[in-house]
C-alpha cells in the first residue's frame, strides 16, 4: 500500500532541490516545453516526451556521478504530476509505467513481483493533493527563475 507521506516528501524533496540547468541533465528546452506545456501530447511527441521525462527522472543523477537505478513508482507519479500538464498525465503514464512500489524495492525478491501498471501510475498521480503540487511547482518555478535572473544579471555585468 503506497503511504501518501511518502508522495508528499517526494515533491517536497523536488521542490525544495535547487534548480538544475536542463542542459547538464539532457534535456533541451523544446523537449521541456513539451511535456510541460498545456497541450496535448499528438503521436509524433510522444517518444521525445518519454525521453524527456527519463531524464527529468534519472539526469540529477548522472550530473552527481550515481549510477542510474531503479526508481519507485511513486517517484515517478511524483516527477510526472510535478513536471506535466494534468491534460497529458494518462499519457506520460503509460509511457513509463512499469516500474515497482517502494515497497516493493525494499523486499527480497522484487523481480517476482508485479511492477506498476500505467493506471497505478495514473491513481498515484490523482491521490496526490492539487494543492501540493501546485505549491511544488511555484516553489520550483521560483528558484529557476532566480538562477536566471541571476545568469542573466552576471552575463550582463560581466562577472
């Protein structure tokens, strides 16, 4: 049973992280505005979407030098109700289901176990509060917005 604590202090942890620049974790603005954008997501986008999510997921962690791993599903939930648009959650569900439960990861023997299924993904994402993650996203929104500002004013002053 998936504890929503635990979905709480995940976007706890992805908003209060400092913001990454999005090319030193792979990802190019237009695939960024993609998946976050309000649109929704046609066939053709859909690949670089996944894409772009894997990286979203896994790039904090190549940056840091970590070997990649298996990531709970409630992690994922987390990332795609943080970075996507609420119109393009069933789809950013089904191209990344199939990861475990935390749960499950922390007990012997998970490669029987079923792994998550895009509509466990999609469950996970709706049990999240709407104003959690709203605050998630202002609060990420606001340090990325002060790391450009502050590039910006250092590009222009030369420093």
């Amino acid at each position: 049973m998936i504890r929503p604590e635990i979905l709480s202090g995940i976007l706890s942890l992805i908003a209060e992280s400092g913001p990454v620049s999005l090319d030193a974790i792979g990802v190019n603005t237009e695939g960024f505005k993609v998946v976050t954008g309000p649109t929704h997501w046609r066939f053709e986008n859909r690949q670089g979407a996944k894409q772009t999510l894997e990286q979203l997921l896994f790039g904090t962690l190549d940056v840091a030098g970590f070997p990649r791993f298996e990531v709970p599903a409630e992690y994922t939930a987390c990332v795609i109700a943080h970075y996507v648009a609420p119109v393009n959650w069933l789809n950013a569900a089904a191209l990344m289901e199939g990861g475990h439960s935390t749960e499950d990861l922390g007990a012997q023997g998970v490669g029987e176990r079923e792994k998550a299924s895009a509509a466990q993904l999609f469950a996970l994402m709706m049990s999240l509060n709407a104003a959690t993650i709203q605050i998630s996203r202002d609060q990420f929104m606001k340090r990325s917005k002060l790391k450009l500002e502050r590039l910006e004013s250092s590009i222009k002053t030369g420093n």
